[in-house]
C-alpha cells in the first residue's frame, strides 16, 4: 500500500512517506527515497503490536496482551460496540437486522454523527495518532498517509488523527509535514503488488533463471516440480 500511494498517488513528490493503514488491522510502511523498507526478515512496519497499555484484559490476536491492536483496530471495535450498542440506535437496528456489527456500520454511523460511533472513533484516532507521532519523530517523513477501511468514516477520522499527530511530532519533524488521505480508492495495495512482482521478476538475480526459457513461470524442471507438488 506504501508503495503504490508512493508511485501513483496524488501528486507524488518524491519525499520520503509513511503510509499508516488502519482497518481490520493496523499496519505501517515506510517509503525512503523510492525504496520500500522491508526488514530483515520482511516485518518492518508491523504496528499493530506495538504495546501500549498494560491492561490485561486487552489480548491481542497474537495472543499477547496490551497491543495497539488490542485497543485500536477494527476488530477491537467490533468488540467494544457490539458490547455497548444499546447505547446507538444505529448499531442496536444494525444488529437486529444482520445478527452482528460490520466496519461498514461503523463507517455510515460516524458520518451521520452517531454520538457512540464518533466517542470510540476519536479515542481510537488519538491512540493511532499518538504511535504515529512517535514514528514521524523516530523516521522523520515528508508525507504522511492515513488508509485503510477507516476512510470511510470520512474525513473525521482524519481530521482528529492530524491534530493529535502535529500536536504531538516535534518542531523540526513536523516543519512541512503533509498529513493526508490515501488517494488512489483502495487500490494502492494492489498497485504495490504488481510494483513488487515486476520489480522482483527483472532483478539481476531473478531474470537469468527464467530469461533463457522466455516464460517467467521457470525452468521447465522447476515447473514439473511445482506440478507434482500440487498433484
């Protein structure tokens, strides 16, 4: 997703960017002059488990308690709204009509104003605002990207995450610091991949094992291989 809203996004620059996606999960990428970060072992960005509470009672799907997940995902949301939708009479109907609580419930009732939706929405926005200050600070991006399925809350979500983050960033990190939405409908994450693939099919260590075949599937022995394994 940091890859694809680094290269075809709104008005690409050039200048470094961390990419924050807040859905189901939370995740971060980080793009530094052109080259997505990636770590030693490809877990570079991985946020959400990022500890921030020592409540026991907050357990993480890692299995792990008191992380960011635990407290700020979509999935920690679900929970805590399912728990108190009598409090809302748009997720009380919600669950009398579906049985359960979907993100996108929670999406339409922020933007209607729901007072229930938009208390837990700005709470979590604050905790993910406060862990993406710390990165700025630590990393020192030009843009920061907020994506993920919390955009549809429209813009308050983002609105109260860019306050707290500029509140929090120091002077000289945040001196022309972009703080906006991801731009490109959802897509950034599949143009991402399709950048990956190509960028791993045409490098010097990958194009001599399949150049001289003409197909990038492999070697035709490779192929055999991949065949019988799925037999």
């Amino acid at each position: 997703m940091a890859l694809g809203e680094w290269t075809r996004g709104a008005e690409p620059d050039g200048r470094d960017m961390l990419f924050m996606k807040v859905g189901t999960g939370v995740g971060a990428g980080l793009v530094v002059r052109g080259r997505l970060l990636r770590g030693q072992r490809g877990a570079a960005g991985d946020i959400g488990h990022t500890h921030i509470t020592d409540d026991p009672a907050k357990i993480c799907r890692c299995g792990r308690p008191g992380c960011l997940e635990a407290v700020a995902s979509g999935w920690a949301l679900l929970i805590e709204l399912t728990e108190r939708a009598a409090e809302s009479p748009a997720f009380s109907s919600a669950i009398r009509r579906r049985g359960h609580l979907v993100l996108a419930d929670v999406g339409a009732a922020v933007v209607a104003g729901d007072d229930l939706a938009r208390e837990v929405a700005g709470r979590t926005a604050r905790t993910i605002a406060t862990v993406a200050a710390n990165l700025v600070n630590f990393c020192n991006p030009g843009t920061l990207v907020l994506g993920g399925g919390v955009l549809r809350t429209g813009r308050y979500f983002l609105d109260v995450f860019r306050e707290v983050v500029l509140q929090r960033v120091t002077d000289l990190a945040g001196q022309d610091l972009e703080i906006r939405a991801a731009s490109m409908n959802h897509m950034e994450g599949v143009t991402g991949a399709a950048l990956l693939a190509i960028e791993h099919l045409f490098s010097p260590t990958t194009l001599p094992r399949w150049v001289e075949d003409a197909s990038p599937l492999g070697h035709a022995a490779d192929l055999q291989r991949l065949s019988n394994a799925f037999a």
